[in-house]
C-alpha cells in the first residue's frame, strides 16, 4: 500500500513539473527561433508571440511560420530573442507558472509603415542634397592706367558691393566626420568705387564699376565637430568661377573668363522633423592677384535641405 502511494506521488509530482513548464525559446539561429509550445493553446501559423525575460519584459515579438504538436518555427521580426526565455501571447497571455512583477515592454508593438516612419524621423546624417540662397560681399583693389600719352598715368580704386547667387549642393560621406560638399550653381559678383580724377570709363567719369554673373562650380571638405540634431562643421575648399555675363568700365571684360576661388568656411546643419534640414555657413573666398586686381569675396549661404 505504502509503495502504491508512493507511485502515486511520484507520477503526480511529474504531472505538475509538466504543467508548470512554460512555453520558450528553445533554439535561435540568426533570426529563426525554435518554439516549446507547452501550456500555450491554439496557436497557428501568422500568430505573433513575445518572448519574455525573467522579469516580465518583452525583448522580442516572433511571428509564428509553422506548428507541429508543441514545437513551432518562429520569425524574430522585432528585437533579440535568447535561449530559455518565456513566451506570451500579444493578448498578454503567458505560460509561464508566475510572474511576480507586471509586464514592460521595451518598444511598443509597431507596423511596417511606423517603423518606416521611426527610420525616417531619425534619418539625421549621410548623404544629402538641397538648395542654397547666397549672399555676396566682394572687396577688390584695382589698378589701371588711364590717360593717353603724357597724360598716362596710372590710377586706383577701392571698390565694394554686395550681390546674391543660388546653387544646389550634394553632400557625400568618407567617414561620419569628414564629408565632401560639391556646389554648383550661379553667382553674381558685382563691386563699384570711386577714384580722385575722372579715370573710370576711359576717363569719363570717377564711379568704377564692376559686375559678372559666374558660373559656380565647387567643393568643400567638411569636418563635423559634434553629434546631435545640429551638426556644426569648419572647413574649406575651392573652385571655378566660369563668367556668363559681364560688364565693367573700370577692368578690360575681354580678360575675364574664367576665375579660380579658395575659400575657408564655417557653418551648421540644423535638423528638422523627417529627413530635412536647413545648412547655413559662411565663406571666405581669396581669388589669386594679379597685377590689377587683388580681390576676396565673403559668401553667406544658406537653405533646404535632404537626407538620402
């Protein structure tokens, strides 16, 4: 009889151990998991499962591919699953015997358009293209000879002005730190002064002017000096000024075609909502000397622009 109740015993506390297993994660291979279906009922291909640490939080949703009696082939769609933890319905049901603290869930379950849209609102560097508005402020010191004959003489001018350009850019990434920016567009460039004696415009008159719509094509080598939502950045570069238009009664137009410019620069990315931000910066551009013409130029740029 004592032998009887000792079977009984045994077979019912095997019973109960049987009952109280969970359901888990028995195997994961990149993002294949092996489900022990024990103590949870009715689940099917399509079913989505989460499985749980030791204290009740979610760490990763598996979808559910195939089902043979209580073994299941599941997809880790979201999050990292581990060998040995539990497994609970999206409902909430779980088939674990207790769990003492309430469930928190580490990332709220999401659809493929929310987490397209997550992605997109934390697209804050790479590649990228936009448009730029610039604001030109040019200083040139001209000479030139005017005059016929004995009355040559040799005459200069101190000449300044400020014009406008628009270009569009396009950002390329060597590291999350350095950067290329290449610029193409328009700029005008225009300058005007005066001189003690009527020299200007083959000695009619002492205003001097100077005005040239360039073709801009450049590149800036781009350091970024922090993390963040705005990026600040120094650097600098160069480029061709290829003129288009041009007018000057004070240098000979015939001779300008083609300008080099080197710059150094300073400016910021600042981040918006989605993938779009606004670069300002701020150039100092020194054209080469010549022996009528020594120049710079201080270009102030700002835009729109797009993270890839």
């Amino acid at each position: 009889m004592r032998t009887l109740f000792q079977i009984t015993l045994v077979c019912l506390a095997f019973a109960l151990a049987s009952q109280a297993r969970a359901a888990s994660v028995s195997q994961v291979k990149d993002r294949k998991a092996l489900l022990d279906l024990t103590g949870l009922l009715d689940v099917k291909p399509g079913d989505q499962l989460f499985a749980v640490d030791g204290n009740g939080k979610r760490k990763a949703l598996l979808q559910i591919r195939q089902v043979k009696g209580n073994k299941a082939v599941a997809e880790v769609i979201k999050g990292s699953a581990v060998v040995g933890q539990d497994l609970m319905t999206r409902g909430g049901t779980s088939s674990a015997p207790s769990i003492s603290k309430p469930v928190v869930e580490d990332t709220p379950p999401s659809s493929p358009l929310s987490d397209r849209l997550q992605r997109t609102r934390q697209k804050k560097s790479g590649p990228a293209w936009g448009l730029l508005g610039h604001y030109n402020q040019t200083n040139m010191d001209v000479s030139f000879f005017t005059g016929q004959g004995v009355l040559r003489r040799k005459s200069t001018s101190q000449m300044k002005g400020s014009a406008f350009g628009l270009s569009g850019f396009y950002d390329y990434l060597f590291t999350p730190r350095f950067q290329m920016r290449s610029i193409a567009g328009l700029d005008q460039v225009s300058a005007s002064g005066t001189t003690a004696l009527p020299d200007c415009d083959k000695g009619t008159t002492s205003n001097c002017t100077f005005a040239v719509t360039y073709l801009t094509l450049a590149a800036q080598a781009r350091f970024i000096l922090n993390e963040g939502n705005t990026k600040f950045w120094l650097g600098g570069g160069g480029g061709f000024l290829l003129a288009m238009q041009k007018s000057s009664n004070v240098l000979d137009t015939s001779q300008i075609s083609t300008n080099q410019v080197y710059f150094l620069s300073g400016g910021a990315d600042i981040g918006l909502s989605g993938n779009k931000f606004i670069p300002i910066s701020l150039d100092y551009g020194m054209f080469p000397s010549s022996e009528t013409v020594k120049a710079n130029i201080m270009t102030l740029r700002a835009g729109y622009g797009w993270f890839f």
